[in-house]
C-alpha cells in the first residue's frame, strides 16, 4: 500500500456524489484503519470513524446515511443545528460538533450535539453546563488540546491540560472522555506523528492523576491526511471527512483561522 502524502488536500479525493461511491470511500477508509490498527497490534473495533460531513449538503449526507454512517462530525455549530434540525427524522443519527464554540453559540450545541470534541475554555464549559442543566441533557465532551505549537489551532497549551480538568468536574452535565487534537499541517510525517505522540503522552499522564468522574479514555485525532499515523499511535476516534466525502472547496483557513493552508 503507497503511503498517502500528507494534507494534499485539493484534488486528490474525488466527490463523492452516490451511494456506491460512498460504499467504497468508507470501505477503503475502513480497509486503512485495519491496516494500521494490524501495523501495531490493535483491535479495529477499538477505532471509532467520526465522517466528518462539515460543508456538504443534505442529500450528499442522507447518501452516507443510506452507505451506513450513523453519526458526524461538524466543525460549525450553527451548520451542525441546521443539519440537525433538517434530518431530524433520522432518529438514530448523531451530531458531533468538533470545532471551535463561543459561548454565545453554547444553546445551539447543548441542544443538538450527541458529543463536544473542542472544549478549551472554562467560560465554554460554564456557558455548555447551563444550557445542558437547562435542556435537561448531558454531552460527552472531549478536551481538545494544541500538541504542534502553532498558534493557528485552537486547544489548550499542555502544560494547562491538568489545571483545566481539575475544574471539570465542578460542571455536572459535561462528561469528560478524552482528549482531542489537530496535528500540525506539515509534509514530515515525523512531525505530524510527534504531535500525536504529545497527546498521547499527556493522556497517560493525566489519567494517572485524573479527578473521579473525568474518564481520559478516548484520543480523537487523525483526519484524511493523517488517521493511520494517528492510529498508530493510539487514536481511538479518527475524523475523516474528505477520504470519504470528496474534497471540500472551503480551505481549512476557514476552520483554523491564520495561515494554516497546507503547504
Ligand atoms: C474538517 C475537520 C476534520 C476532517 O478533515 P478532512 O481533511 O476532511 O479529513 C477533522 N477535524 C476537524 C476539527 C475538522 O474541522
């Protein structure tokens, strides 16, 4: 199996425009966290698949429902609640909303969300508790965390992770279940892998020191340019939205702000 290159993320996965298509992306996708997962001596059904459907449209995403996906990622609270509230009717579908969240937003995702995979503020945390207490809910909430220094991503500093999750608890409808992070944007898998490595490391550390109630169990990290290293070094959640859904328009400047095109 060729080694993909890195983040080419323009041209290099074709659209995905029926349901045979997306029953071979998802297949190739799946066939690749096997590969990896057999690379390192992990059990596939220990890495869960978050397709991550941020931009497409709502008959591109009932086609991936129809391939099998039961859940996915958004990176935009107010397009996660508007896709919500369109397919409602698919009762067993969850919304994970995976990127950045003022707390101005924090009802829509309180409302609509299945999980939280971005929380790096105890003003976000404090405004998401109130509107969960309030919607009478509780979300699975991850951590996410910035392992490539870059000033572009979002995430805490790692050196604040543990001071941040000792607060956690005080905010009873968030259940902590992990950590969450994007790799730095580089051509070097060396470097991509480092970042992973980070995370990983911090999650073992922080477990060991972890406050009841906050499970450090899941490490989300990897999307289309960099799951398999990702699940090498442990990811238990991978994000892949343009191996399975095509290549997307929107450049990432428009997710993590300030010159983080790939190079
Ligand atoms: C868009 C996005 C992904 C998926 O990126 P792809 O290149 O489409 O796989 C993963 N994580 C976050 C936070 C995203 O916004």
């Amino acid at each position: 199996m060729n080694t993909p290159t890195l983040h080419e993320h323009h041209g290099r996965w074709p659209q995905a425009t029926t349901l045979d298509d997306f029953r071979h992306n998802l297949a190739a996708v799946r066939a690749r966290i096997a590969a990896a997962c057999q690379r390192v001596g992990r059990d596939p059904a220990s890495v869960r698949l978050l397709p991550v459907s941020k931009t497409k449209g709502e008959a591109t995403i009932r086609l991936a429902y129809a391939a099998g996906c039961r859940e996915f990622g958004e990176n935009k609270p107010q397009e996660a609640y508007r896709k919500w509230e369109a397919m409602a009717d698919l009762t067993d579908l969850r919304w994970s909303v995976i990127g950045h969240l003022q707390t101005n937003k924090a009802k829509l995702v309180a409302r609509c969300a299945a999980e939280f995979q971005a929380l790096d503020s105890l003003r976000v945390a404090e405004a998401l508790d109130r509107r969960l207490q309030a919607e009478g809910r509780a979300l699975d909430v991850l951590v996410q965390v910035n392992t490539s220094g870059e000033a572009s991503k979002y995430g805490l500093s790692p050196a604040d992770a543990a001071a941040f999750l000792h607060a956690l608890p005080a905010f009873a409808a968030l259940r902590v279940r992990g950590l969450m992070t994007l790799a730095i944007l580089s051509a070097e898998p060396a470097r991509v892998r480092r970042c992973f490595v980070l995370l990983r490391d911090l999650r073992d550390r922080l477990r060991a020191a972890a406050p009841d109630g906050i499970a450090l169990d899941e490490l989300s990290m990897g999307m289309s340019g960099d799951y398999e290293i990702a699940i090498e070094e442990g990811a238990t959640v991978v994000r892949v939205g343009q191996a399975i859904f095509g290549a997307r328009a929107t450049p990432d400047s428009d997710y993590w702000p300030a010159g983080a095109e790939p190079r």
